[in-house]
C-alpha cells in the first residue's frame, strides 16, 4: 500500500515510513558513525588538554586521580553505538522520521566536537548576496548539489525538510514538488550553523 513518506515535507510516496530519498539521506549520516565514534575517543579522554591536577610542571604535589574526560563527548559516543547501520532497517519503524531527525543531530553535534566550531574560509556574506542574485528557485535535488558546488556547503535533503519544519525556510512552489530560494537555504545554513556553536 502507497502512501506518503513520513518526513516533514517529503511528499514522495513509499510503501514503508521512509520514501527512498529519505533512505539514502539516512544512510549518508549513518556512514559517518564508525569514524565518529573513533574520533570522540579522543575527545571524551581530551589527550591534547590533559595537565597535572596541581603542582604545576614541575613535578611538585601529587597527580590526580583521573584524567579529566569530555562528558558531552561521552554521551554523543554512547548514543551513536546504539544506532543501527542500515537505513533500510528504520524506514520499517513507523518512528522513522523522528528517528532520522534524532540520528542527525547526534552526528552533527558529534562533528563538532571532533573537529570544533570553526567556520571554513568561505566568505558567507558574498555568497549570499552572489546566490541571490543568480539562482532561481529549485528543487531539493537540485538544489543540495548547486549549494555544494557554488556556495561550497554540505547538506541534505533531511536538512531543508527539516528547516521547512522550523519554519526557517518556506517553499516557493509546493507542486509537483516543493521549490526553495537558495538564498534562503543558505541563510538557514548559516542560522543552524551559528545555533550549534553557541550550544
């Protein structure tokens, strides 16, 4: 039986809870996990910060106990062993769409605490105002691969449905399939971006 893919503002229809698209969004986050979760390893132990509890370096006064330890860091890890590997596997689960979103911000808040805040040398602002004015309004599948390739920005599908669900961003056209300004994913890009550092 045929009906609409689960995820907010996918209109796809599938005959499980996650449409096809959705599935292969899902796996490319799943496909980042092993390598994830090697690298929190190091953040949870913070084996570039550690220092003697006191004394100094000098050897005075007795070390301490422990290692101090990223508990943020930790818990990220936990979370991500408990994922499966299989996209296939949640689109069966009628909390597949949630499920997805929850997978998302796990690995997305997990990269950056491996690999930190910092933006990429991009000028934003120029891109923005460059995007604006030359692209018009395109569908997701068009749209994730001209982001990547004009504006030099990562995202999925599940990103801009996601936005869509926030109310950060609103389609242009909702038939046959929903239409975005590039201008205006890019500013939720960005928003999302500048949410996750302050957090």
């Amino acid at each position: 039986m045929s009906h609409e893919c689960t995820t907010s503002d996918c209109q796809n229809h599938t005959s499980t809870y996650l449409c096809t698209q959705c599935v292969r969004d899902l796996q490319a986050w799943l496909d980042k996990i092993p390598t994830l979760i090697e690298a929190l390893g190091v953040t949870i132990a913070k084996l570039d910060h550690v220092r003697p509890i006191s004394g100094g370096w000098n050897g005075g006064g007795k070390p301490g106990s422990a290692a101090p330890i990223n508990l943020d860091a930790l818990q990220l890890q936990e979370n991500l062993k408990s994922v499966g590997r299989h996209a296939k596997d949640y689109a069966q689960d009628s909390r597949a769409a949630g499920l997805a979103w929850l997978i998302q911000d796990w690995v997305t808040s997990a990269e950056l605490l491996v690999s930190g805040p910092e933006e990429p040398p991009v000028n934003h602002a120029a891109n923005r105002e460059r995007v604006k004015d030359i692209a018009p309004p395109m569908p997701t599948r068009k749209l994730v691969p001209w982001l990547r390739l004009n504006a030099q920005i990562t995202l999925t599908g599940k990103d801009i449905r996601n936005w869509v669900a926030r109310g950060k961003i609103k389609a242009v056209e909702s038939t046959p399939s929903p239409t975005y300004h590039p201008h205006e994913v890019l500013d939720a890009w960005y928003e999302t971006r500048r949410e996750q550092t302050r957090t």
